[in-house]
C-alpha cells in the first residue's frame, strides 16, 4: 500500500469512527469513550435477543433482551445526538447491572456465560468512570456478582437451567465469540483514541518547538545586535584601563547596558537598568544607548546632572509620554559619570542608581535622586555631585539585580548591606579578579534552590 492509500485508509476510518462515536472535535475522548461502550452494549444486547430466538429459549427473556436493546440505544442517541454524557452514566451502569442480574437468573446463572459478561462489562464501566466514582463502580460490581452468587446457592429453584447440554454449548460459545469481539473493537477504539491524541499532542509539540526555535533564534539574534550597540571591550580598555563589567542577562538579552564615551578630556560613563528584562527592556536599552549617543553628538555635556535631564526629555518624546498617562512605567534607572582627568574630578548625577566609592577601606554611598529616567508624577531635578578622586580610589556602578536576588539558606534577599561587606572584602584585589569574586558569590548565594530574577550588571572602574 503506498503512502497516498494508506492516508485515505486512515482518513476512511476516521471518518467511520467519527460517524459512530462522533469526532474529536465536538465530542471530548471521555465522551467517545462513552458512545462506544453504551453503543456496543446495545448491540450485544441485540445479539443476545437473535441468540435467544435461534436456540428457542425462554421467552420472557427474549422479550428482556429486546427491551433492554431498545433501552441502551436511547442512551446511546441520547449521548450521541444531545451531546451529554455525565449525566448519563450512572443509570446507565444501574440499568446494565439489573440487566445482567436478571439474565443471570434466566440463563443458568453461574454455569451460564454471564459472569463473562460480567467481567467484560467491568472493564467497559472502568473505561467510562474515573477517579473516586471507579472505585465505586468497581465494589459496587463485585457485591453484585457475590449477592449472585449468594442467592444461587441458598434459592436454587429461582435459577433457570439450560434445557440441554446442546443449548448450553452454542449459548456459550456464541456469547463468548461476541465478547472477544466486543473487547477486540473496544480496544481497538481506544488504541486508536490513544493514536490521535499522541499524534496531535507529537503535532503540537513539534509545533511549540519550531516556534520556540525561531524565537530563540529572533532572541539571539537581537542580542548580537545589542552587544553591538554596548561599548566594545577595546573601547572600554582605551577610555578606562582599570576596569571590569560584570554583566549577566537573566535572559537571552538583557534590560541592563553599560556605556562609555571619550569626548575631547572627559570619559563619560553610565550603568543603566531598564523597566523589565528580556525583550522589552533590551528594547529599552537600545534606545537609551542610542539617545545617550545621539545627546553626546549633538550637545556639548559638560555637567553629569545636566545629560540626565536631557536623557529624560529625549526619552519621554521618544516613547510620546504624556504628561497624565501613568498606566505604562517606561523608562530606566541610571548612573551618569563625567571624568575630568585635567582636574581629577568625578562628576556623578544618578536616577534611582546609587555611585559607591571606597577609599581607605571605606565605603562612601552617593544617592541618587529618587526620579527615574521617564513619565514620573513629579519631577525633581537631578542633583549633580562633584568628587576629587584619589589614585587609589575605586569606584562601583551597578543595576539592582545582585541586591534584589533571592538566595542563601532562608531564601531572603542579596541585599545592598552585603553587598558593600562583598565590595570592601574585594576592594584591594586587581578589578579582573574583583569580577570573579563577585561572580562566585553570586553563584554561592544563588545554590541549586533559587533561580537568577533579573538582569546583573557591575561596572568597577579606577578613573
């Protein structure tokens, strides 16, 4: 069979399924379930009645067999063309007991084929239940079968016997034929249910992965583009030769950005964090680098304080901030410095992003001003700070996703506290080894239990 026929097979047969049990579209694999064991139920009740007429048996349960296969087709109708089925469950498997018990005492009661059919109806009732109510389904079945048994052996007059070893054979066998064929095209429904739902859960996957895939490579892609847009490490190690960035996107890309720029005798830097991480604040980042560029080009920036104010003007325009929409808090906190090596001066100026110095074992904290770079309901002008540095003066930038990291063995945060205890230990050591100082803390603090939660960038430099 080639590939084309076997696909029409497949299709013809899901189509005939589809028919009988209804298609997966409109009717859930429980309810598919349901048509089929209430839809073989009735058609073995049928066989039964044309069985009891062929082999002459009794006539009252010639009549109960042909009552009960009208029954159990209204179920089946009922489920199949209402489409409900919960409801239905219940007195459908009351009604199937009271139907086997009653053959059960019409048809030679334990000598006949009906304990087959017991066992054969307890695993299309199993099928059909789940949970607690297939607990129950299954005591309630075994109690039916042991009071059987029970009232066979005290009231043997109430049970019907076959009226010859003739009659008992081709009853049995024809009963257990139709059963085995039964469980066959049960099984074979279920094996098939079983198919589709793996095969459209394999389709989905593949799907999710593809997807995922070509995110991942968009993702990528635009992280190359933004370490472009960061200052190189040769640029970096002409302006500042005593530096390091610790820099650790919790995802592909990252919200944070260092950046550096030499113009005429100043070496100006910033450490920036943006609203977000991942996407949307690598889409933040690369319009601060590019607006704090452009600032740099157009204007003569001479004041720390004075390329903040401008950064937040440019930056609101940018992104049509208006001066009563709060609803979307986009923007970047952010620590400007300004170099003067002529007069060994430091200008600082920051937006929610605090400057550490540490000179003579000491750790000196300069704030910020509590405004971030963007829409803010009141806006305070940035306040400028002026340091004459010393040779041996170290200076830390920094986003705030090593002190808001959870880690340690009660889960709490890094902290800014042990954050400056981590720097002063570190202070002295050469600024590469610094880095990795930092990065085994962070590694330490974070163990196996707890997860990276944002964008870490430290920028350490010795003007």
């Amino acid at each position: 069979m080639n590939q084309k026929s076997q696909v029409e097979h497949k299709k013809e047969s899901g189509n005939y399924i589809d028919l009988l049990f209804g298609s997966r579209n409109l009717f859930s694999l429980e309810h598919r379930f349901f048509n089929s064991v209430s839809l073989f139920s009735a058609l073995a009740a049928c066989f039964a009645s044309i069985t009891n007429l062929a082999l002459k048996l009794n006539l009252k349960l010639t009549i109960f067999t042909i009552f009960s296969t009208f029954v159990l087709f209204v179920f089946y109708y009922i489920s199949r063309k209402k489409r409900i089925f919960k409801p239905l469950i219940t007195p459908f498997i009351i009604y199937s007991l009271i139907v086997l018990s009653t053959v059960w005492f019409f048809n030679a009661g334990s000598e006949g084929p009906v304990v087959f059919v017991y066992l054969v109806g307890l695993v299309l009732f199993v099928i059909i239940t789940e949970g607690r109510n297939r607990i129950i389904v299954i005591t309630f079945f075994l109690l039916n079968l042991i009071l059987l048994f029970y009232i066979e052996q005290r009231f043997p007059h109430l049970i019907t016997p076959y009226e010859s070893d003739f009659v008992k054979f081709y009853d049995v066998s024809i009963t257990f034929l139709f059963s085995f064929v039964l469980i066959y095209f049960v099984v074979a429904i279920l094996v098939n249910s079983y198919r589709e739902e793996k095969n459209i859960s394999t389709n989905q996957r593949d799907e999710l992965i593809f997807q995922k895939n070509q995110i991942t490579d968009s993702i990528q892609y635009a992280k190359s583009l933004q370490t472009g847009l960061l200052t190189d490490t040769k640029t970096l190690k002409k302006i500042l030769p005593k530096h390091f960035i610790y820099y650790l996107p919790k995802d592909i890309v990252s919200g944070d950005f260092y950046w550096a720029k030499s113009v005429n005798n100043y070496k100006l830097l910033a450490a920036a964090d943006c609203t977000g991480h991942g996407v949307p604040g690598a889409f933040m980042s690369v319009l601060g680098i590019s607006l704090l560029n452009e600032i740099v080009r157009r204007k003569e920036v001479l004041k720390a304080n004075q390329t903040l104010e401008i950064l937040r003007h440019e930056l609101k325009e940018a992104l049509n901030q208006s001066h009563k929409d709060y609803s979307h808090n986009n923007g970047m906190d952010i620590a400007f410095c300004v170099i003067d090596e002529n007069t060994k001066t430091l200008q600082y100026s920051g937006a929610n992003a605090p400057l550490y110095l540490i000179r003579d074992s000491k750790l000196i904290e300069y704030k910020p001003t509590r405004n971030p770079i963007g829409l803010t309901p009141i806006e305070i002008p940035f306040q400028n700070h002026e340091i004459e540095y010393q040779e041996k003066d170290v200076f830390y930038l920094f986003s705030d996703g090593l002190v808001d990291q959870f880690g340690g063995d009660e889960g709490k945060k890094f902290r800014a506290r042990r954050f400056k205890k981590l720097l002063l230990e570190i202070h002295k050591k050469p600024l590469e080894i610094q880095k990795d100082h930092i990065a085994l803390a962070l590694k330490k603090w974070i163990g196996t239990r707890y997860e990276q939660i944002d964008d870490i960038m430290i920028f350490g430099f010795k003007p």
